[in-house]
C-alpha cells in the first residue's frame, strides 16, 4: 500500500500539520514529561467528520483530571456538548499520551471509550508528547460500538492523515 504521497483516501481523521505539532506541544506541556494528558478531537458537525477543526484539552473542561492517569469527570461532558452546541461541533476522536514507547491501550482505555459511539477514534501518543512525534509512531483505535480495532506504524499513519494541508 502506498501511503506516503497517498492523498489519504481511508484514513479516519486528518489534521494539518501546524494543529497536529501544537496539539502534541500542548500535550507535552500539560503532561510535563511525568504524567498523562488528553484531549477530544473535534469536528465541524455539517461539514467533513475525518478533519479535526478543534482539539479541547481534558484539563481545560476539568482541571483536575490529570492525576498521573486520567479520570475525567461525568459533569465536564456537560461543558463538552454545550460547547459543540454553541460552535457546531461533533466530537470525533481523542488523544492521550503514553509514558515511554508503550502506546497499547490500558484495560482503562479499552473498557472505558471517552465517547462510547460507534466509529469513535482513540489516538495514543507515546512519551508523554515529549519527542517529536509522526503519526506512525503512535497508535489509532477505532471504536465499533463494542469493541476496537488497533493499528500502529505505517497503519496507524495510514488513518492519521497528518499533511501541511488537509
Ligand atoms: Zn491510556
């Protein structure tokens, strides 16, 4: 499968470039090299649902949910679909890092999708976000209702389409 120079025909979200450097900077900052951070990657709700448009951070709907893990809390949703409310926008996917190269999901992240609905997309950084990071060194998951499917490395690349221009 070709999938440098593909016109990333398949994948299940896209970013450009510049948001997805800032994101995994904001990652990292957040997460300051010891602990988890997150965000949900959202979409223009009439408009394409694989091109993330806005990254909210899990701390910023709940500041106290980074506590080495993440425990979101059930009353920050509220401000998440107010929010896509106000600004027309659907929740398409999340980010969380990793400590070190492990970028498997947890039996957290597995039984517990922060939006348990169908085609939901789960991206899992590696290294708190403290290196430069490709899509094909993190992982995709793809949430069917019931349970995931799981891609690294190239696959994983070939679902995050990561280009200047998306
Ligand atoms: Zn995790």
């Amino acid at each position: 499968m070709r999938i440098r120079g593909s016109r990333g025909r398949g994948a299940l979200l896209r970013m450009k470039r510049r948001d997805w450097r800032a994101m995994l900077a904001e990652l990292g900052r957040r997460g300051h090299g010891t602990i988890e951070s997150g965000a949900f990657l959202l979409a223009s709700k009439d408009g394409d649902l694989t091109r993330v448009t806005r990254v909210i951070y899990y701390d910023d709907l709940d500041p106290d949910c980074l506590v080495g893990g993440i425990h979101f809390h059930g009353l920050a949703y509220d401000k998440l679909w107010a929010l896509c409310r106000t600004d027309g926008l659907k929740v398409v996917g999340d980010v969380h890092t990793h400590p070190a190269g492990w970028v498997e999901q947890s039996d957290i992240d597995r039984g517990s999708p922060m939006v348990a609905q169908q085609g939901h997309v789960a991206v899992i950084v590696p290294h708190f976000a403290q290196r430069p990071t490709d899509p094909s060194d993190v992982s995709v998951h793809l949430y069917d209702g019931r349970g995931w499917t799981s891609w690294t490395g190239t696959e994983a690349a070939a679902r995050l389409f990561v280009r200047r221009f998306v």
